[in-house]
C-alpha cells in the first residue's frame, strides 16, 4: 500500500474509534455533534485512502487542496477503475455527511434511536468497506475493550418513524408552540429524506415548516418522507457484532439527472444514458474547441482530462470500446485555453510525452 493511502486509513481508523468512543461516553454535552462530526471525517479519510490504493487521484491538477466529500464519493462510485462503492452505501454516506453538516453548522435535535440507526449502519459500512478494498478487519484496530456502538437496534423504520413524529407533533400542539426545537427535531427526518429521494444540501427552514404543517394535519408520515419510506434496516447478529444496512426497499428507482443539476445528490448524478453525457468522440471534441485533433488530445493529457468521470468514459459494446468525452470536457478545455495558448501546452506535451492516443 502506498505509504500516503497508509497514513490516510490509519487516520480514518482514529477517527472512527474516537466517534465510537464519544457515542458510548455516559454524558452528552457535546456528545451527538462530536460522534457525527469524527464519523463524517472517518468516511472521508477513509475514501482518499481507498481512491489513492486503487490508482486514483484526490487533487486535481494544480489545486492547492484535495477534494471534498461529494468528490470522493462519486469517484469511488463512478469511475470505472476507482469503483468501490453501491448505490446504496453511498446513500448511507450522504446521510451520514448531512447529519453531519447540521450538527457542525446549525441545530439538530437527534433522537437515541435515530443516532443509533446512523452510527451503527456507519460502522457496518467502515467495516465493510475496509473488508472490500483493504482486506483488513475492523477488530484489529479496535482495542479488545471497545464496545462498536452496540446495542438493541429499532430493525423497523415505520416504528423509529412514528415515535419521532409523535414527538414533533406535541411541541406543534397549541399552547406550547416550540417550533425551533420541532424544526430541530424534523431536520434529521428531512436529511434521510431527501438524501434517499436524490437531493443535495440541508432543507431549509420553510421545507421544515411544512413538514410540519403536513403533520399537524395528520397526514400519515409515508405521505410527508416519501423517501424514507422507501428505506428499510437490516440487521444481523447480537451484542457487539451486530450489523446494521439501511437499504432501498426492492423496487423503489434512484432518481438519475447529469452531473451538475442543482440540488442533486451524489448518486442521482449516475447517468441513464451514458452514450448521451459522454455525447462527442475525440474528433467531436476537436471540432466543439476548434482545435486540430493531436492539439485537442495533447490538451486533453496535459489536463489529465481521461482520469475525471465527468469529461470522459470508455464505455464498452459488446466486444467494441468507446472512448468518449461529456460536454463538460470542452468547457474545461476551452477555461484553461483563456489562461494559455494551445501553442504553449502543445509545446509543453511534445517536450514532456511522446505518441498521441485519441
């Protein structure tokens, strides 16, 4: 294993075992924020581990920083050579990361057995995932004292749902009118909601509203998180081996839009059609940057355009294999041909690299 993936993993352990450790401490000040936070942060150490292991990358070409959560998770679920992820557990991390983003930056009133659904589905997948990219288990960096989180895990989400609104609906009860706290309280609903239903970002105060107006009116709760129920937990085993996966009930379609819609998840952005994102061959290219053909590819190399999921693909047909570039990749090329001229990078490539493969 290269030495930085090594000191990344090692990191993302640390980091899990201190969210393990701040979820089972006996007081809570602070407690629910700091395990969300170490967990989220455990995730995205251990992606940049895997992506570098696997031969990826975790900064793009002259940035001065490496990317981000989403980033990781949709390299690692849609590059082709990188791929390591589901569907399914990249909703889990989505969640996680909105949670996440709530706790750090605003309110949220989380309840015991919601923390508990996402902290013990969150260590499954670590597991899981170091299992399927590293081959190494969990145990071995877990001193033989700790306790994973374990406890008796609510395996009905239709139940962990009720319990949650009912609780909502008595601070919405007039006379009592504590609609911060409610709004607190809906927000981790909203975030498993909308994360599975294939949007990004943390509802806003408004949508949180009218969730609950939606339940003051007695609608049933199916009606307002159309998402989550869609989810369903799997559990298996007892005490400190239990394992928990929050799943797609069978049947329920990811929603799919291209890279870049606003407002869409990581997953939603896998593509239906990708002979349709990835429209134009390196000929194509060429044309849509007015280019010649081995300036286009030069300029393509010198980007490293081949190695980002949203400017380029091989897709295979049968026994034929399709090199192809999305829209996105003539934007890119055309932005950094406003900072240099094609005769400086074709330059650059001749001097740098040999044959030209389009």
């Amino acid at each position: 294993m290269k030495r930085e993936a090594r000191l990344l993993l090692e990191k993302a352990c640390d980091a899990l075992l201190l969210s393990i450790e701040l979820f089972n401490r006996p007081h809570d000040r602070g407690r629910v924020t700091g395990a969300l936070i170490l967990l989220d942060h455990s995730f995205e150490m251990l992606m940049k581990a895997a992506i570098l292991h696997r031969g990826g990358r975790i900064r793009d070409r002259k940035a001065k920083e490496t990317i981000g959560f989403d980033a990781c998770v949709r390299r690692s679920l849609s590059d082709g050579k990188i791929k390591y992820l589901s569907e399914e557990q990249a909703l889990v991390l989505q969640t996680i990361n909105g949670l996440r983003d709530a706790a750090q930056h605003h309110l949220l009133d989380i309840s015991e057995g919601q923390l508990y659904v996402h902290m013990q589905s969150g260590v499954t997948l670590f597991r899981d995932l170091l299992k399927s990219v590293f081959n190494q288990e969990l145990a071995s960096y877990l001193p033989t004292r700790v306790l994973p989180v374990s406890t008796t895990p609510p395996t009905d989400i239709a139940t962990l749902f009720d319990t949650e609104l009912a609780e909502v609906r008595k601070l919405l009860e007039p006379g009592r009118r504590r609609h911060v706290e409610a709004l607190a309280r809906l927000r981790p609903l909203a975030i498993l909601d909308s994360t599975i239903q294939g949007n990004k970002g943390q509802p806003s105060d408004g949508e949180l509203r009218r969730l609950g107006r939606a339940l003051a009116e007695d609608k049933e709760w199916t009606e307002v998180f159309p998402g989550a129920a869609a989810v369903e937990i799997t559990a298996d085993g007892s005490g400190p081996t239990v394992s928990l996966r929050l799943s797609k009930k069978e049947g329920i379609p990811i929603q799919l839009v291209r890279e870049g819609t606003p407002g869409a998840s990581v997953v939603a952005v896998k593509r239906v059609d990708e002979l349709g994102y990835y429209s134009l061959g390196a000929k194509q290219l060429a044309e849509k940057v007015g280019l010649t053909l081995p300036k286009t590819v030069a300029i393509v190399d010198y980007l490293g355009l081949r190695s980002r999921p949203d400017c380029y693909k091989e897709i295979r047909i049968g026994k034929s294999v399709f090199k192809r570039y999305s829209p996105k990749a003539a934007e890119v090329i055309t932005e950094a041909l406003a900072q240099e001229s094609a005769e400086v990078i074709w330059e650059k490539y001749k001097a740098g690299k040999g044959g030209l493969q389009p």
